[in-house]
C-alpha cells in the first residue's frame, strides 16, 4: 500500500479511502479492489504513463491492488494469435480486474493508435462470458495543447461497447508536459485534484457493483441464449 507520504500533493486530513462502511455495504468482503490501469504511449517520458503511475498510487493508497500494462511489445489486433505472450498477458489481467483506468494522449483529436490496440485486443466475449461486463471503468486523458474532452468521450463509447459501468468523474489534463516535474512526479494543481477525485470514485462504484455485476448486466434477451450461441454471435467476424 502507497503511504500518504508518498503522496506530498494529499491533504491527509482530507484524504479518505473509501470503504464498506463509509457505503454501507456488508462486511466480510473487504479484499482489496483490484484495478488495471492501461495507457497510450510508447515515448520515454510518455504522460498518459505519468498520469497513470500517479493514478496507481493513489488507488494502492485507497486500499486498491493494481497491475499497469506496459503496451510495448503488443501486436497489431490480428496481425498475431491470441497466444501471442503480449496478448495472453492483457487478456488475463483483463480478467483478473474488478475495474480499470484508461488513459490516453490525445493525437489528431482521437485517442492513440496504441490505446485503441489495447482495447481491441480485449475480446468481448470468451466462450459466452464477457471478461469486462459489469467492469467498473475511469477514462483519462492528456493533451499536449489547451483541455480537450475527445479522447475521454470516445473512451466512454468503448467502455459501453464493452458493457462496462464507467463512472460519471473523469480527468482531461492541458498542457500535459508542463504538469510533471524533473522527478516525473505530477505538480500539486486542480488538475492532480481531479485525478485523486476520480480514484476515489472509481473505487467507491467497484465496492458498490463487487458481488452485484452479473445481476445488474442479466438480460431477458440473453437468458434465452445458450452460452455456445452467445459465443457464436459475439465472435462472428466483422462484415
């Protein structure tokens, strides 16, 4: 667990991680939220990596376990089978996550190439069951120039592509280059505010939808549907 003093921009006073009891939710399921946090970037000083190392330690100070994606090394969706060691690695930590952090540049006024890749490579169905439905989901982005909301609103579109639940906060930083300091360390601002504010959301909604995603995603519709007739229809090719 990340200690608040490694969080010198944290008004500990203010700090709280949320709980059970704070939401009054029954007791006895206290594990830690598991979180995957992917990014959108292969640079070396890459911000959307920045922003979410920054986004880990916040969750890691909340009570949260996490697992970063590093996306080098990832094929092109469909240039590689799904044994590919890249591919099986994103796929079994999509699997193992309760929730998830994106958080890409903005290029060209649309997320990165790299982030879309990631997302691609994530099936929406293996073998009838859907590895993100119900998944809680907080989108990000960064920008080189003035705030932008493009990218985060075409992340949302995927997270709901996806059947995930993603949470009403998220975070849009300007200027990204001048918000890190030599220590890449993000600079106490409004922007860092809103990072730690969606944290805390993001871990709030996975404590409230933990035991409760496969009634709140059940659907008439699919009750009728067998689990190989489900896998054949959300795996047809694409026309």
């Amino acid at each position: 667990m990340t200690s608040l003093n490694d969080l010198p921009n944290i008004d500990s006073g203010l700090f709280k991680a949320p709980s059970n009891e704070q939401l009054r939710l029954p007791q006895g399921t206290e594990y830690k939220t598991k979180i995957l946090l992917l990014y959108g970037s292969l640079r070396e000083r890459s911000f959307s990596r920045l922003a979410v190392e920054e986004a880990a330690r916040l969750l890691n100070a909340m009570g949260a376990e996490t697992r970063i994606f590093d996306p080098r090394g990832l094929p092109l969706p469909d240039t590689e089978d799904t044994s590919h060691p890249k591919v099986d690695e994103l796929r079994q930590l999509a699997q193992w996550s309760e929730g998830m952090v994106w958080c890409s540049p903005e290029r060209h006024g649309a997320m990165t190439g790299i982030m879309k890749a990631q997302i691609d490579w994530i099936p929406l169905s293996l073998g009838g069951v859907r590895p993100t439905q119900g998944k809680t989901l907080a989108v990000m982005q960064v920008c080189g120039g003035s705030q932008s909301f493009n990218t985060v609103n075409q992340l949302r579109i995927l997270g709901r592509w996806m059947r995930m639940l993603t949470i009403p906060n998220q975070s849009s930083v300007p200027k990204a280059f001048m918000e890190f300091d030599e220590n890449d360390r993000m600079k106490p601002s409004p922007f860092y505010d809103r990072i730690v504010d969606v944290m805390e959301e993001l871990v709030k909604f996975t404590l409230l939808v933990r035991d409760r995603s496969e009634l709140l995603t059940d659907r008439y519709s699919e009750r009728k549907e067998s689990a190989e007739e489900v896998s054949k229809r959300v795996n047809q090719r694409a026309i």
